[in-house]
C-alpha cells in the first residue's frame, strides 16, 4: 500500500480526479480522519471534510504512474 495526501478544491477538480483514479485496476480509498471511502466514488467523496487535505491510499507496490497522472492534486 502506498499513500500521500491530496487537496480536492472544486467540483470540476473531484470529476477530473474520478476520472483518472476510474482508469486504475487496483483500488485506491481517501481517508479523512475515521472515514474511508472510494477513490472512484464521486458520492464518497462528497461525504467527505475537503477543505482539508485528504490521504490517499494507493492499494499497490508500484504508484508511480498513478501519482504523475494525480500530480496537481498531490498536496506537496
């Protein structure tokens, strides 16, 4: 497993970030403070605190690929 954090912004920001995180086969949970949802959930999301960073969880060894295509979400 492998994670950083991320800033989610705006509405146009979370369908942009969905429609990346869909074109990964493995899963990929947001965690904001006890609760975990769905990467790919635009629903889930929402339920979310995202005025705050949110950690992401990569369920892979190798994310490489997924945090160049997420890169201006990544909260450095």
């Amino acid at each position: 497993m492998t994670e950083t954090k991320i800033k989610l912004n705006t509405f146009i920001d979370v369908q942009a970030f969905v429609n990346v995180i869909m074109t990964f086969g493995f899963d990929i949970d947001l965690v904001s403070g006890r609760y975990i949802v769905d990467a790919k959930s635009i629903m889930g999301i929402y339920s979310l605190d995202l005025s705050n960073p949110i950690v992401l969880r990569a369920h892979t060894e190798d994310a490489e690929d997924l945090f160049s295509a997420i890169d201006k979400y990544i909260v450095k």
